[in-house]
C-alpha cells in the first residue's frame, strides 16, 4: 500500500478523526481505506479508470490537474495536494505547481483546452445544474471532445466525493506541499490500485 510520507517533524494533527480508524497514523483517505477496505476497492477502481487508463485524450497528468483544482475548490487539503503532486511527477515539474493550481494556472503553459474543461468541472464542483451550454461551447471551439468533456465532469464530480469523503471523516493531513511529493511520485508511477488495502 502506497503511504504519504511526511517530512520529518511533520505531526498528525492533535484532533482525532471523528470515527475510530484502524490506522489513526494514516493521512487523508489512507486512513479511510484502511478503516474499510471494502468499499476502498471500487473507490480506487473508480480513481484507476478516471486518472490512470491509457484510453483517454487527456494526459495523466491534465486529469490530475482537474482533479487537484476541483479538489482546492472543495477547501480539501489532502486531495488538493496529493494530486497536485502526481501531477507534478506526471509534468516532471516543479512543486510551485501545487500552488499554481490553486491560482488558475496563469504562469503554467497549459491549453485554452484545458482551461476551458478547468471550467466545466468549477461548475460541476458548484453543482451539476451549473454548467451551461456556452461551457460545452468554449470548450469544443478548443478542440475538447466529447469524451473528454464527459470524463471531465466526471472526475469533477467524483472528487466531489472524495473531498467530502476525506473532509467529513476529519482526518489529518500534513500541511507542507513538500511532504507529498514522494507519495505524488509513486501514484504517478503505479497508479491507485496499490493504495487498496488487502482484505
């Protein structure tokens, strides 16, 4: 299983989550998939398919970038950062990437494709109702198809779920963007799966 490894000195936060996990030294939604490892499994069959599979347009890590973005909307620390992370393994970047995300990505080359689907899930995150056609518009005039319109909403909406998943349990997260960096690499490298406890 695949560990966020904090900087040395980092500490869990002195509150406890608010439900009795097994593991109380596990981040985020480690400690969570850890807690249940049965519902872990789809829940990172479902991260595997949306950020990892092969069969998509959008590279790794544009998906992570969704990801990560709707994630900082949704106030998700956790989510926000580690994701930010596998996104900067998959760019071979820069750590300023992290917080480049939470600003809109004004000094980051990305496409006025990408920008225009960063939109589409800001209104997913806000509520499904709260994409308009004029979203789909902007961004099939920057190429998007169809297919990754839809695994943009997708993604947009899952996060969704596994901010408040993360967020409603209180669990802990280291605060550095530095601390997320190795575990950003390894899920960039071997994806979701690994992170699934063994049952």
């Amino acid at each position: 299983m695949i560990c966020i490894n904090p900087i040395i000195n980092e500490t869990k936060n002195t509150y406890m989550a608010h439900i009795k996990l097994t593991n109380e030294e596990l981040p985020g939604i480690l400690g969570l998939l850890h807690y249940s490892p049965k519902t872990a499994k789809p829940l990172n069959d479902l991260a595997e398919v949306l950020l990892t599979s092969d069969d998509n347009s959008l590279s790794k890590g544009e998906r992570e970038i969704i990801a990560a973005s709707v994630s900082h909307k949704n106030d998700c620390h956790f989510c926000h950062t580690i994701h930010a992370s596998v996104a900067v393994a998959h760019f071979n970047g820069n750590v300023e990437l992290i917080d480049e995300i939470k600003t809109g990505l004004h000094n980051t080359p990305v496409s006025a494709k990408l920008h225009a689907l960063l939109n589409i899930a800001h209104h997913v995150q806000q509520g499904g109702k709260k994409v308009t056609e004029e979203d789909i518009k902007a961004a099939k005039v920057e190429g998007a198809t169809d297919r990754e319109i839809h695994d943009t909403v997708l993604i947009a909406a899952a996060f969704c779920m596994y901010n408040r998943y993360v967020d409603g349990l209180a669990t802990w997260a280291p605060q550095p963007k530095e601390a997320y960096l190795e575990s950003g690499a390894n899920l960039a490298k071997y994806g979701y799966a690994a992170t699934t406890p063994v049952i």
